[in-house]
C-alpha cells in the first residue's frame, strides 16, 4: 500500500513537474506585457515587473487596432470551420454509406493532399486569386483555407461515421426516417465528438495559418492576427512590451477556449480511434 502511494505521488510530481515546463512559457509571456519599456530593458530576465502598467495593452487594443485584426481571424476562421464541417460530414457520410468499398483509397487519395508544402501552391494559387479578383477578400482566403482543411476533415468523420452500427440507420429507416434524417437525427449525434474535435482543429489550423495571409491580405484593416503580430516585429527595434501584449490577447482566449471542451476532444479522439 505504501508502496503504491508512493508510486502515485511521484506520478503527481512529474506531472506537475511538466506541466510547470509547458506553463511557464505563457506565464513569461503575461508577466513580460505588463512591464514597461525601461523595465525590459534594464531587467530582461527578471520574473516579476518593477512597475506594473497597462501601456503595452493600450498601445496594442487602441493604436494599433488589434481587436480588429483579432476580429477578421475570428470571421474568416468561424466561416471556414462552418463550411469545412458542413461540407465534410456530408462528404463523409456519403462515402461510408454509398461507396464504402472505394472509401479507403478515397480518403487516402485525400489526405494526400498533404504531401505538398503551403509554399508550393502559393503561387497557382495567387495566380487563381488575381484572376477571380480575390486578393485582399475574406472569400479568397476562406476557399484557400478550404484546400487542406476539407479533406483533413472528411479523412477524420470517415473514421467516425464508420462507428455508427448500420443497424441503428436501418431500424430508422424501417419506422419511415428518409435518408437525411437518419444522417441529421441518428448517425451525426452519434459521432458529435468527433465532429467537435475536428471543428476545433480546424478552427485552431485555420486561425493560426500565415503564409496564404500574408500573401492573399495586403491591407492592414483586413489582416487575420498572425499578420498583424508579425507585422509588429520592426526593421531595428522590437517593442517587446506590445508584442508580448499582442501575444497574450492571442494566446490566452485560445487556451482558455481549448480547455473548455477538452473532453469534447478527448472522446472524439478516442472514437474516432476505433475503426
């Protein structure tokens, strides 16, 4: 018995230990934005400020107008984690129940799309962008985002919807449920983890993506976040008080968001393991 619970709080420890290493990062980040310019430059590495001050967040939400970069990456993340999962469980779907015979070398056949690199369909793709007239739109990005998102999110809600026991569709169907209503009311409750999961890595890729906005978004009131941080970074000088303010409007909503449907996550993964 002492054993085991000797066992279990060294167990504890570790953990603690851990998480205390992938903690500390975003601690640094928070302290750092509410120091003040001389305090970063004098005491770097100092933990706790000398004077705490909210300039950098002043300079970072009113001069600099972050929470309108902040509010295009939420809009442009938000219109394609809709279309992506809409578009996808239908997709997924389809394949399972219609043509389950060429569904694995389909969905193969789609997460292939992610042996190329980003950089390597930049170009067609601004090319394509320029021709639609779709440079510095939200709709541009949004369908370039749909490139790799999508077919993540059917190869994912493959794995799901092929957990669904056909005999519950077929007990529906036998009390007069169409089709659509069977994948709307039986088969997509069934598998809302996983479809929650994949929601949130989509959002998560999508709102964190940079080169197709960098590329595709050249004014600065339409710029997603992750342009606007990097356009932070100056030629000589780095404001690291308004970058480390930045980076915690950024960083902290997403890591509190994320920890809020943790085990939203955790049973889609774990169904969506069980093929």
């Amino acid at each position: 018995m002492r054993t085991r619970r000797r066992s279990q709080l060294l167990l504890h420890v570790f953990l603690l230990a851990v998480a205390a290493v992938f903690v500390f990062p975003l601690l640094w980040i928070t302290v750092t934005s509410f120091k003040t310019g001389p305090d970063l430059s004098s005491n770097p590495l100092s933990v706790l400020p000398q004077e705490f001050t909210l300039a950098n967040y002043e300079k970072v939400l009113g001069e600099l107008g972050f929470l309108t970069n902040l509010r295009n990456s939420l809009l442009i993340s938000l219109a394609a984690t809709a279309i992506t999962i809409v578009a996808g469980t239908l997709a997924a779907y389809g394949i399972v129940r219609f043509f389950p015979r060429v569904g694995k070398r389909l969905t193969r056949l789609l997460i292939a799309t992610y042996m190329f690199p980003p950089i390597l369909l930049a170009v067609p793709y601004a090319a394509i962008m320029v021709a639609l007239g779709l440079i510095n739109t939200y709709v541009g990005l949004v369908l370039a985002y749909l490139s790799f998102s999508l077919p993540y999110a059917i190869w994912m809600l493959v794995g799901f919807y092929q957990t669904v026991p056909l005999e519950i569709e077929e007990g529906a169907a036998v009390d007069g449920a169409g089709r659509f209503r069977v994948f709307l009311q039986i088969s997509t409750p069934i598998v809302l983890p996983g479809i929650v999961a994949t929601a949130v890595y989509t959002f998560i890729n999508t709102f964190n993506e940079f080169l197709y906005a960098l590329l595709f978004i050249n004014e600065s009131e339409k710029m997603p976040v992750a342009v606007a941080l990097y356009s932070l970074t100056g030629s000589e000088v780095l404001d690291w008080g308004a970058m480390m303010a930045a980076s915690v409007v950024v960083v902290v909503p997403s890591v509190l968001f994320f920890m809020s449907i943790q085990k939203y996550i955790a049973g889609g993964l774990a169904e969506g393991s069980v093929k």
